[in-house]
C-alpha cells in the first residue's frame, strides 16, 4: 500500500516519508542548481567590473574581488554533501522516568501444608 496514483496523469507515485531524505537525484539537481546560481552571480560581477572600471574603479575592484571568491565558495557550496535527515530519532535512549505504579506487596512465602499422620 506504499504507492498513490496521481489523479490527472494516471502515474504511480510514490509516497513521502516524513523525516526520510531526499533523493540522491534530487540532491544533484539541488547542488547543480545552487552552482549555476552562484555562477551566474560570478558572471555578472565580472562583467560589472569591466563596465565600471572607468566610471568607479572602487566598485569595480569590489565586483573583481567578488568575481574571483565566487567560484571556490560555488564548489564548497555546492560540494557540502547530502544533508541530515530531519528529525529522524536518537538511536541513544537517554533518561527513562520510574514507572508510575510501584511494585506489590511483598506475600510472606507459604509453609508446606501439615499431613494427616504425623512422623513420630
């Protein structure tokens, strides 16, 4: 009973875990997207610091300093690994509280019963 089928497409789908991870293919499509983003950002301060150059040498310098870090903070970035699962137990079973209801009371043990004929 683990999988839905999808209303509209008539595909089978499968259904999400709470705390599970996601997939390792939607965890590359993840860093890839978070690369391209980061490259993106590096292209326009390079090109901000061609066309600034001869109107503000300062923001230029600041857009080529920003140009020149970008890349290696991308590949950190996008190279952080798979993150941890979310909210997934503890395996450690820490403080245990005492049981609400203590134990009985103590029954004295039972004497074997006396026979009919005594042993003289």
């Amino acid at each position: 009973m683990g999988l839905l089928k999808g209303r509209a497409t008539g595909r089978v789908k499968a259904v999400r875990i709470t705390g599970a991870r996601s997939s390792l293919t939607e965890d590359v499509r993840g860093r890839q997207r978070r690369y391209m983003v980061s490259m993106a950002v590096r292209t326009l301060c390079v090109i901000l610091a061609i066309v600034l150059w001869s109107e503000s040498r300062v923001i230029a310098v600041i857009a080529l300093v920003g140009g020149t870090l970008i890349p290696y903070l991308a590949v950190v970035y996008a190279n952080a690994g798979r993150e941890n699962a979310p909210g997934l137990p503890d395996t450690f079973v820490g403080h245990q509280p005492p049981p609400m209801v203590g134990p009985g009371p103590v029954v004295p043990p039972q004497s074997p019963a006396p026979t009919a004929n005594p042993q003289p």
